[in-house]
C-alpha cells in the first residue's frame, strides 16, 4: 500500500515536471515555483475529476499524464488504507 510520503513525492515529480515545462530546466524563482505548485495542483485536480485515469485510452501518453495516472493510484491507494483503518477503528468500538 502507498503512503502519503509516497503520494507527496509524486505530487513532487508533477510540480517538477510542470515547472521545466513552464520554465525550463535549472533554478527557479519562489514566484515561478509558486506558479508551477498552482498549475500542479489544477492538473491533479482536473485529472481526478476527468476520465483519464486508464493510461490505455490514451494512445501516446505524456510524461505529465503518466506522472498524474501514477498519482491518481497512490491516492487511491492511501484512500483505501485510511478507509480500512476507520472500518478498524470502528469495529473497535463495537466491542
């Protein structure tokens, strides 16, 4: 199961990414590095709400759209490991 260091790294590589594309390659500044935080964070957004999470619709995927699929599977996989500690806290309740 993923983790949410996991799911930040990757959220990471997306602001990265986002940023050479934006900038290009080499420092940035805070305004710049804001912006591509910004621009990360809408295309998370945007890719959670749309129907690109299979990869196999996509006939030649960017590094982008691979980066926010691998994204997407973390968080649902940290999604589910908080879902079954709740089931496990409740549970724990019962007794």
């Amino acid at each position: 199961m993923a983790t949410q260091a996991e799911w930040q790294a990757k959220v990471d590589e997306i602001v990265a990414e986002i940023g050479r594309s934006l900038f290009g390659d080499g420092p940035r500044t805070e305004a710049q590095q804001s912006d591509a935080l910004t621009t990360a964070e809408e295309a998370i957004e945007e890719w959670e709400s749309s129907e690109n999470g299979d990869l196999s619709a996509i006939s030649n995927p960017t590094p982008l759209q691979r980066l926010l699929a691998e994204q997407h599977e973390i968080a649902e996989q940290v999604l589910d490991l908080r879902d079954g500690e709740i089931r496990d806290n409740d549970d724990g309740l019962d007794g």
